[in-house]
C-alpha cells in the first residue's frame, strides 16, 4: 500500500480510553466529574470496537453496587437499568441425576448476594454510555483500537483505529477510509479480558515479569424467556460437578431476572487437561440435569454468546502503569473469583486511574507514568477484596473435592488471611495433555428444545463480520494446525471454540487435513488466544463494528 494510501488524520485528548465496558466508562465519567469539579477542561475520547456501546458485553451478571454507588450515589434517580435484587439463592453440588443443595450458612461470605442486583451489564453500560456523554466525553462506537503509537522515547501517546475497506487480499477496495490517530497525554486499555493490544503492551514493556500467569475460564451464557409460572425474579443459583469430571474447575450460575427471562450460563476453567473436552457441550449437558432441565422446558431461548474471563487474581496481576498508559479492569485482570463478580472492582480501577491521571495533568509537567494509579489501586478497597481471594481458584487444581475443602477453609475460617499464597503453576495452555492421555467424549446430539448446536447458537448471537477483510484469525505457522495440533492433540481448536470458527476438513477420500477458519462466526471471546496449546493463534482487532450485537446480555 502506498504512503499516501495509509496517511492518517489525528485527533488529540487528554485521555483516550479503548473500550466502553465498565472500566473505561467509569474511568471516562469520573475525568469528566473531577473536571467539572476544578474547573479544569479535560479532553476525554473512548473507543468501543462493538456496533454500539453494550454490544460486545457478556456477563452473569450479579452486580455488586459499591464502585456504581461511589460514582454515581444518585443512580436509582437517574433510572440505572439496575432494578432486581437478590432476594434468595441457593448452591447446588451435581452428580449425574441427582443434586445436593448447600445451606447459605455454610458458604463462604463472597458466595452470598443478597444486596446485590441482577442486571444486563450491556444494559447498564449502555446508560453508563449515555452518563459519559452527557458530562461532554466523546464515544465512538464501530472503531477499532488496532495499533498502539510510541513517541520516540517509547511512551505510548495514544492508538490508531484500523482502516475501514480493506479487502482480504489485504489492499483497499471502493470503500477504504484510514484509520484516525488518536493522540493523549494517557492512554487507559480497558479491552476486557485478553485485549489484543493490552496483550502487546505487557510484552513490550514486561508487565508480567513479577507475576504469575494469567489463568481463565471461558464463559458461554444463554438468555431463556421461561413460562411464567417458573420464573422467580431476584433468585441466584450456582452448581457445581456434574457434567465437568472431578480435576476440571468449573460451575454454572442461573439468574432470573424480570419479564420471565433467566439467564444461564456455564464457566470452564481453561486448565482443563483433556483435549477432547468441549465447554459449548459440557454447557449442553449440563441443561439436561434432572434439576435444571425442569425450568427451560416449554420456555424459549432467546440469546447466546460466550467470553473468556481472568481468574489468576491478585497474583496474575501485571504491572498496570507503563510510560503514557495504564491498564484497567479485565484488561489487567481484577476479577473476584469466589465472588464470580469484576464489575465493581473493575469499575473502581478505572475511578482511581481517573483520579490519578486528572492529578498529573494538573501538574506543569506530567509524569510519564501514573505511578500514582500503581499506589491508589494498592490501597484500595477492590486490591483488598482480591487478596482476601488469592487462594480461591488455586485450590482446585487439587480437584473438586479437595479444592472445596481447601478453599472454604480459606474463605470461611481463615477470611482470606492465610500467611500464605497459593500459585496457580502454568498457564493454560500449557495444561493441556496430548490425545494419547485421553479418549474421545461422546457428547450426545441436540434436541433443539434443550440443548443446540454451535451454529445456531452463533445466529441468535447476532454475530457478523465484513466477509471481505483481512483475517482477524492469524497463525503465526501455517503448518502447525495439522502437523502438531492435529497429529499430537486431534485439533482441540474444533472443541474448545464456542462458535465452530475451526475446522479440520478433508478431501472426499478422508485425506489432506487442512484447518479451515470460519471467522465470520467469532463472538470475539478470545479463547483460541489462551488455549491454542502451541500459542499458534493470535487474535487481531477486525473491521470495527463486526462482532456479537447482544442484547440484554
């Protein structure tokens, strides 16, 4: 491509933010309070790849208020779309055809939600959206962050969006418009979990190297309307066991929310061992349950989507504060995992790196780095919560069994405060064992009542993609699909994608393997990223607007 086919315009800010999910949204409003505070003009821009603030978010989402009542005391006034409180909820342990429920006194403290609210986090970030413009932020929906900027000393100074038409031969059709350069004093990278370019970030400037591996799970939610006789709004249900074998850590929550609608969904954690599992069916199954199944029978499923979600905690946190940047939210990793909830701390993450950022562009000259985020977010309340969970998720690569001892010993009797911190041992991928280790699932075929197949899931996602565009699915090695994932792992990408993206096809006579990527179908929930168990998949931002549209999720 010629130089002046790739000339930019730019724009500039005091604050560019990539990402309208509730840390950036949160970070955005309270710059914008802290300057109608002081009487200072700051310049605040965020950048949201989805279609429209809230179509790229998935989450359970019980919401724990204390981030929302600290940056906006007034939201019931202001008609927040947070109206179903936890009124009763209940644990179950599943074994095949049979369940043990367990009484409220005997869980942990992070386990209990009464006070807390059911809601759509898309919804709630929608009105957080139109709170930010309202105070004067500028929110462009349908742009892709696809390239950070450096200056010549190496700082970050803001991000590019990617050019819109180019084609997937890689050169710009009829319709090509540049990309816009979108410079700042500070970038914050609120992405969510796995960012493509946070992930660039913590490789440039070594944001790992005191900390442990991120470790995840992948999240797969459908929402149901259910007959109305069965639908009880204000109650949480959490299980775990059955279907996920006893060395696999994962669970389910049901949520039911107002207008006979509970949503359902099923989280894996991406350590799992066996190549041939697959956490869409794994999902599947768990439906049929003798105690589950009961509530969606004769109801209607009315959406899907899936997205991974950090669960290394307080000690995979990287580095989060480099030269003219910060991370913030899931981008960093500031999930409560026994709480199951990362929308209030992730929330508080971006109200201290608005804080911090505001006070050094209050100085003549501002620093390089928000060191002043690194000591606020350390002593705050959402750092707290996360080492009072450290030893939560470790507890489980002991098992189902032993994890649940250990870590309600953790949890309940010590309150978090053990003189010591488990570590989690590897990264995901690593975990995953060859084929020879293990024998295929004989996971059982769709009703279409109950249980569904990959690709009608992905329809009611409402996902789509430009066709003709370079692909956002990249390999780093052509030839390692077939000769080390297929050869050594029989292809797990087929199994552990929730949107049938990977594809081994063959000829007619069974021969020539070759993988076939259908990224048309990627909900962007990036766990080829994480599990790919060579890390021969790299996930890149595609034509901003593409993606998932969820609604009410």
């Amino acid at each position: 491509m010629s130089e002046e086919a790739i000339e930019r315009e730019s724009m500039s800010y005091d604050v560019v933010i990539v990402g309208a999910g509730p840390s950036g949204l949160a970070a955005a409003i309270r710059l914008k309070q802290i300057a109608a505070e002081t009487g200072r003009e700051i310049g605040v821009c965020v950048l949201e790849k989805g279609s429209e603030v809230g179509a790229h978010i998935l989450s359970g989402a019980v919401l724990e208020t204390r981030a929302l009542d600290e940056l906006l005391p007034d939201w019931r006034e202001q008609g927040a779309p947070v109206t179903v409180e936890v009124t009763d909820e209940r644990f179950l342990f599943l074994r095949e055809g049979s369940s043990t429920g367990i009484p409220n006194g005997l869980l942990p403290p992070a386990l209990k939600n009464h006070g807390n609210y059911i809601i759509s986090l898309g919804n709630l970030c929608r009105w957080l959206g139109e709170q930010a413009e309202a105070l004067g932020v500028e929110v462009y929906p349908g742009f892709a962050a696809a390239e950070v900027l450096f200056d010549e000393d190496g700082r970050v100074y803001g991000v590019a969006t990617g050019d819109m038409g180019i084609g997937a031969d890689g050169e710009p059709t009829a319709n090509h418009t540049p990309g816009i350069e979108l410079h700042a004093t500070y970038t914050f990278f609120a992405e969510g979990c796995r960012g493509s370019l946070g992930r660039q970030l913590m490789d440039r400037f070594d944001l790992r190297s005191d900390c442990e591996a991120q470790t995840y799970g992948i999240g797969i939610k459908e929402l149901w309307q259910v007959e109305p006789e069965k639908s009880r709004p204000g109650l949480v249900m959490h299980t775990a066991g059955w279907p996920l074998p006893s060395d696999t850590y994962g669970g389910s929550f049901l949520s039911h929310l107002e207008d006979n609608q509970v949503a359902v969904g099923f989280v894996v954690g991406l350590d799992y061992k066996n190549p041939y599992l697959s956490p869409f069916e794994e999902f599947q199954r768990f439906k049929t349950h003798p105690a589950i199944r009961p509530l969606f029978e004769g109801g209607k499923r009315v959406s899907y989507g899936a997205r991974a979600l950090n669960e290394g905690g307080v000690q995979s946190l990287p580095k989060q504060a480099f030269p003219g940047g910060v991370l913030v939210g899931c981008e960093a990793g500031t999930l409560n995992v026994p709480k199951i909830k990362g929308t209030h701390t992730a929330m508080k993450s971006g109200m201290l790196a608005a804080e911090a950022a505001a006070a050094a562009l209050g100085e003549e000259t501002p620093p390089a780095t928000l060191d002043g985020f690194t000591a606020s977010f350390r002593d705050s309340w959402a750092y707290a919560e996360l080492w009072a969970a450290r030893n939560f998720r470790p507890s489980f690569k002991y098992g189902l069994l032993m994890g649940t001892m250990l870590s309600g010993f953790d949890q309940v009797v010590l309150r978090g405060k053990a003189p010591w911190t488990l570590k989690h041992g590897h990264a995901d991928h690593e975990a995953t064992e060859e084929k020879s280790r293990h024998g295929p699932i004989d996971y059982p075929k769709p009703d279409g009542v109950i249980t569904f197949d990959r690709l009608s899931s992905v329809y009611i996602s409402n996902t789509n993609h430009e066709e003709n565009q370079p692909p956002h699915l990249t390999l780093k090695d052509a030839s390692v699909p077939i000769e080390v994932n297929l050869e050594k792992y029989d292809a797990p990408e087929q199994r552990y994608c929730p949107a049938q993206v990977y594809e081994i096809v063959r000829d007619d006579d069974g021969s020539n393997p070759r993988l076939q990527i259908n990224a048309q179908n990627c909900v962007h929930c990036k766990t080829c990223d994480i599990k790919d168990p060579t890390q021969n998949i790299v996930w890149v931002t595609p034509e901003g607007g593409g993606g998932p549209n969820y609604p009410n999720m």
